[in-house]
C-alpha cells in the first residue's frame, strides 16, 4: 500500500495512503484555508519542483501562514516519499493547510500548519500530442460567471476551488472536455485547470496575469523558452472567432489542442502546426527536467 506523509504540530509520520488526516476543525477541510500543488513525475524525478515549490511559499506568505517549511525541506519530504513509494511516471501532490482552529472564519492568532504529501504512479502522458484523444483535441465550453481580478483568490492554487468544480461539471454536462472561464470585463482568462493560448495571425497570445489567473508553471515556462514570441495580453472573447489554433498548458499533461469552444470551431477544428511545435517543445523540457537538470 502507498504511503503519504502528514505533518502537524511539528510531528512528521508515513501513514497509509487511505488514513484519515484531518479533523473537523482543520481550516483546510472547514474553510478552504491552505493551498496546493500538483507536479508530475517522470522517470522518478519531480518536474520542475522548485518552480511549484516557490509558487507554494509565496502563496503562503501571501496568506500570512507562519514559515515552517522552506523548500529545502519540502524537496526533501517529496523526494522521500517518491522513492519510499517507489513512484516512476505520476504525481506528486502537497497540500498545506492553516491547521486547526476555533470555529469562525477568521484564522487563530496562532497558526500551525499541516503539511500533506501523496506520490502516486499514473499512466498519464506529458504531452496530449502523444495519444489519439490528444490527436481529436479537446471542446471546451465557456461559463456564463466572472471572475474579479481584483480578488487575491485569482491568483492563489487554493483549496477552494469550487468555481472550478462547478465550471468542470458543466463541461461534463455539456459534453465537453474542459472549460473557459472569463472575467468581469469580458475577456478571456484561463481553464479550470489548464492555461489558455491562442494563435491570431501567427502570434501567439495568452491572457496577461492582470485579467485574474493562476500563473501556470507550464505557462511560465513557455514564456520563458518559446521558439516564438508569446503575447500577454488582454483577450476579448471575441477573439476566439479570429483564432486559428488554440492550446491549453498544464504540467500534468503537457500541451493540448483546443478545437472548439461552444458552436465556435478554432481554425480548421484540428491541432495545427504551432500547437503541435509547442508540445514537442514542452516535451523537450520535460525530457530535460526529468534527466535531473535544474529549471530553465
């Protein structure tokens, strides 16, 4: 049986992966008071771990945690646990919880978070490009509600996520893969998991941080090491009509072709060619990270 590693109180333990961990007044589990990251394993490494790992702590200190874990010790409990559970291609997820507390939204005077690690084997592949459901490309839908960027939570991986939850459910609903999500001001932001980039005119644009979205590891990576110009900007929902590619970035699965959103087909309905250039290129730095070598 996996193993996972819970840590409260200063106290560390391997527990079985189906134990329970959290009582009824962990802020966590009350409140949606902590945050998360997911990172994809690959050939037993974790990939691109301390790009996740600062998101993480920044968070944290974002939301006033105290400073219990510093990366060094993070990457230390994950990279235990991924060999203690033997963990080839998968995830690693940490969750990090406010901990305990009287009942009451406000947050105790005096915090001690819980920190919670699983490390678990998936036949996922890095890289949609790579099987035939990535080949059809995904349908999305996009979700009547808006987000406020003006709201911290936009920019947080936080434990509630039920916007997400409930933009998800529709898609299923709706028959669709994902879904979009927009602001207040009409434009367009990010998926319920992924980070969204359309091709206008050969340019590559991708919604700017300002409209009210989580900044994307993948995301931050192409940004970063594109073979072409990647555009933050602002995206009106409009724009969708004028696209003639479409892709979403997650770090679990890579780069994915979105081919319709709603009854509006992008470009000719099928992956093109700089989709497909910016897979091979995340699945290049993937290759990389997984042979060990340090962040780009």
């Amino acid at each position: 049986m996996s193993k996972i590693w819970v840590e409260a109180n200063g106290i560390g333990q391997l527990l079985a992966d189906d134990s329970p961990v959290a009582g009824m007044s962990d802020r966590g589990f009350a409140y949606g008071d902590g945050l998360f990251e997911t990172i994809r394993i690959s050939k037993g490494e974790p990939l691109f771990l301390a790009r996740h790992l600062q998101r993480l702590l920044d968070g944290l200190e974002q939301l006033t945690f105290p400073s219990v874990w510093n990366a060094g010790m993070l990457i230390e409990r994950s990279r235990n646990l991924i060999h203690e559970n033997n963990v080839s291609e998968g995830i690693l997820r940490l969750v990090v919880s406010r901990g305990g507390g009287p009942r009451g939204f406000e947050p105790p005077a005096s915090a001690h978070p819980s920190l919670f690690i699983q490390a678990f084997n998936t036949p996922s592949p890095v890289g949609a490009l790579t099987d035939g459901r990535g080949d059809q490309g995904v349908r999305a839908i996009l979700v009547p509600w808006k987000a406020d960027p003006s709201s911290p939570l936009c920019y947080l991986k936080h434990l509630s996520a039920l916007d997400k939850v409930l933009a998800q459910k529709n898609a299923k609903l709706a028959g669709a893969d994902e879904a979009l999500l927009q602001n207040i001001n009409g434009h367009l932001t990010e998926a319920t998991s992924s980070n969204l980039f359309l091709v206008v005119g050969g340019q590559i644009l991708t919604p700017a941080l300002r409209c009210g979205l989580l900044s994307g590891v993948a995301r931050g990576l192409l940004l970063e090491t594109s073979p072409r110009r990647i555009v933050e900007t602002e995206i009106p929902i409009t724009i969708l009509a004028e696209a003639g590619e479409a892709f979403l970035t997650n770090v679990v699965v890579g780069v994915r072709p979105l081919v319709r959103v709603g009854s509006q087909v992008i470009g000719n309905g099928e992956p093109g060619p700089i989709t497909q250039m910016m897979a091979e290129h995340y699945q290049g730095l993937c290759a990389q990270a997984a042979q060990g070598k340090p962040d780009v």
